[in-house]
C-alpha cells in the first residue's frame, strides 16, 4: 500500500472510506469522482481507505494513495482492523471523512473519533429502503446505529431522491440530505453500433437475434430468476431474443436460477462473469434488462446503458424510473410478466423505434447526469463545508461498547 502525505494542498484534503473497491456502483461512482477530479485546479488532495482489501477498481492514473484497513470479508471489525483504521485516520487527517456505502459511512465516523481535531463527516448513501425487513439483520442493526449517529454528520450524500426520502423516514437526519446523481462519462460510454460484431464474437450470439442483456452481480436482490423467467415468455411469444446474463458469480449460477434457466432453450442464453470491458461490448446491446427487486438507488448500469444509446426497461426500484425519464420503461418488480410484456412492447416497434429510444437515452444522459457536472457538485459540496460548515462532534456515547472498547 502507498503511504504518502504529500498530497496535501492548502485547499482541504479528503479520505474516501469504502467497503471495498471491487467491481459495484459505488465504486465505480468513486474512482470516476478521483480520475476526473482536476486536484490541482481544486486545490483537494484524495485518499482511499478500503475496509476489505484493494479491488480491480483503484483509482489509476491520479495521484491518489490506497490504504486497506485488510478487514475479513463477511466478518466483523477485528481489533487490529480498527487499530489500523485509527492509524490510517491519524496519519493522513484528512479536513473530510467521505464514507461509501453503510460500512465506509460507520468507519468515517469511528475514524473521526479518534482526533482531537475530527474533521467534517460526509456519508454518502447507495442503497434505497423499499422495504427494511428484506435487509439482512446485520444491516438492520448498521442502519439503526447510522440513524442515531446521522446528525453528527455535515451532510448525507444519497445517488437518489427516493433513497434519500426513505432514510430519512428511518431516521436518518433529514437536515443533513444532499442529493447528487451518478455521473457518467459520455466520451466512453457512447453508441457504436459497431460494437455488435465485438459482441457476437464474445458471447456467441448468433447474427439476427435481439440481444437483451441483464448485467449485475448474482445476487438475490437483482432477481435474475424474474429476468430468466420474463425471457421465458419473450421467447414462447415468438421473438427470437438472446438473453445475456453478465456479472460476478453469474458464472456459477445458485440452484434456483439454474432451475430457471433449465425452461430456457440452452442455445437462447449465455452466462458470463465478472468483465472488466463492458464498455466495448455494450453499445451493441439491443435492450438493457434492470430485474432488481429491491435495494438499487440510481443503478449505474441504467446510466451507462442509455450513454451508449442502449434502451432500457426496468424496474421501478430507487431513481429507476426517474433516471429512464420517457425514453425507456419501467415495471413493478417481482412481475416477469410486466417486465416480458415491457420487452415485447420495445421490440415491436423494430430497429427504428429501438434506436429512437437509444438516442433519447443519451441525450437524458447528457443533458442530466454527465460526468463532469456531477464532478462539480460533489467539488461545490466539499468547498462549502471546507469553508466552514458544521462539523462532527465526537459521539462516542451513541456507540456499542465493543468499539467504544477499541477506540484509543
């Protein structure tokens, strides 16, 4: 790991706390952040602590050290993770303590505590809250102890207005809201048709079919058994689609997906995992598939879809919906049925509605959520609270006694 403290202009310095950076939406949204940020334009330093160890998706071509507090993955917070944390907090006393995602948020605020000059806390929140008994216990009790910790912050980032307006019926503090959308860089996520002939080869998906791809981690929260199923009938209505399924774990299908998958002809799907290269292949995708059924905000690959002139359809789960604006379809979710009619509804207009479709969905992309402009919304953000906005007091009474225990 880079150890460097140079990095330090006048202007304000800023340790980034994740979960991990491994392949995920809100990674993504953070290396974009860094290797698009102009730090000497700026005048702000930045830094990534990563509670599991590093991922394919550090920050690469910016001056932007790593550190990895090495916590093991599922565990809990070991005593010699947090004592690194504390060190990481101490040596680098970054004037912002951005956390990513529930983990990165509590270890923000558990870094602060251990300065005598704490530091402005900024969470940034990536998940929605449709309905908290679908959560795992172990996230309930994290989003309990984050609502009675949220005051104590400068600002809660959500991707998301709905996001932002369910934590906040949970109790997060609604003083402390600040909504700023996923960005996208439209100079790489962008139409090519002629990424279809990349596509075929890699996927083997034969000439005349229509591609629709689902792309996200096998989890049970995407619901890509309503995705198999919602092809199902596509097919048994007579369209000759291809369905995709891309993403970590996709590879090595869980029992009930692959019941699900077992009604499908073996020739009208392909199973791929973890790639690192979707944006070659994906402006030669036909339709892009959303089957989430709970927990997205501001899904990332809606917005890098519809850069690279994909339409799509998806559920109506987080900002989905608002993201798609007109240009696509949105569904309840759980319904293959809605969702096989919703692709049936985008093929029977033909190549000429489907591209009509894509090029309003860049255009969206362009005009609302384009990297650049997201860039300088979270600059704006951390340049006012720099200038003297609230910062965090040390609420170490509000902690469990286990960490309390380990605090220095």
């Amino acid at each position: 790991m880079t150890h460097d403290n140079s990095l330090k202009p006048a202007g304000g310095s800023i340790a980034h706390f994740t979960t991990s950076l491994d392949i995920g939406g809100a990674q993504a949204m953070l290396r974009k952040l860094i290797e698009h940020s102009d730090m000497r334009r700026d005048a702000l330093s930045h830094a990534i602590v990563s509670l599991l160890p590093p991922g394919i998706f550090s920050p690469v071509g910016t001056p932007c050290p790593v550190y990895s507090l090495y916590m093991p993955r599922g565990g809990r917070p070991t005593i010699p993770s947090l004592m690194r944390l504390f060190r990481i907090s101490n040596r680098l006393r970054p004037e912002i303590l951005q956390g990513w995602m529930y983990h990165g948020n509590l270890a923000a605020s558990l870094a602060s505590m251990v300065r005598s000059d704490p530091g402005a806390i900024v969470w940034n929140v990536r998940h929605s809250l449709s309905d908290p008994a679908l959560e795992s216990r172990k996230t309930r009790a994290l989003l309990a102890l984050s609502s009675r910790l949220s005051s104590r912050t400068s600002a809660i980032l959500y991707n998301s207005q709905t996001s932002a307006r369910q934590h906040e019926r949970y109790g997060f503090d609604p003083e402390r809201t600040v909504v700023i959308p996923n960005g996208f860089d439209c100079a790489t996520y962008k139409p090519d048709r002629e990424r279809r002939a990349l596509l075929q080869k890699l996927f083997a998906i034969p000439d005349g079919r229509t591609c629709v791809a689902v792309i996200g981690r096998h989890h049970p929260m995407k619901d890509h058994v309503s995705a198999v199923e919602a092809a199902r009938r596509v097919i048994e209505s007579g369209r000759n689609i291809h369905l995709l399924l891309v993403g970590p774990g996709m590879d090595n299908p869980s029992p009930g997906l692959r019941d699900a998958l077992a009604l499908l002809p073996r020739h009208r799907f392909t199973l791929v995992g973890e790639r690192t290269d979707v944006a070659d292949w994906l402006p030669g995708v036909d339709i892009l598939a959303l089957s989430s059924a709970w927990g997205e905000a501001f899904p990332n690959i809606l917005g890098e879809a519809m850069a690279c002139g994909v339409p799509c359809v998806a559920t109506d789960i987080g900002d989905s919906a608002f993201v798609l604006g007109d240009t696509g379809l949105a569904v309840p979710p759980r319904s293959p049925e809605a969702l096989s009619e919703a692709i049936n509804r985008m093929c029977d207009g033909g190549e000429a509605e489907l591209a009509e479709r894509g090029g309003a969905a860049r255009r969206r992309i362009e005009e609302h959520f384009e990297l650049g402009e997201i860039t300088r919304q979270y600059r704006r953000l951390y340049q006012s609270i720099l200038r003297g906005s609230r910062t965090a007091p040390r609420p170490t009474d509000q902690l469990p006694s286990q960490v309390r225990a380990a605090l220095p």
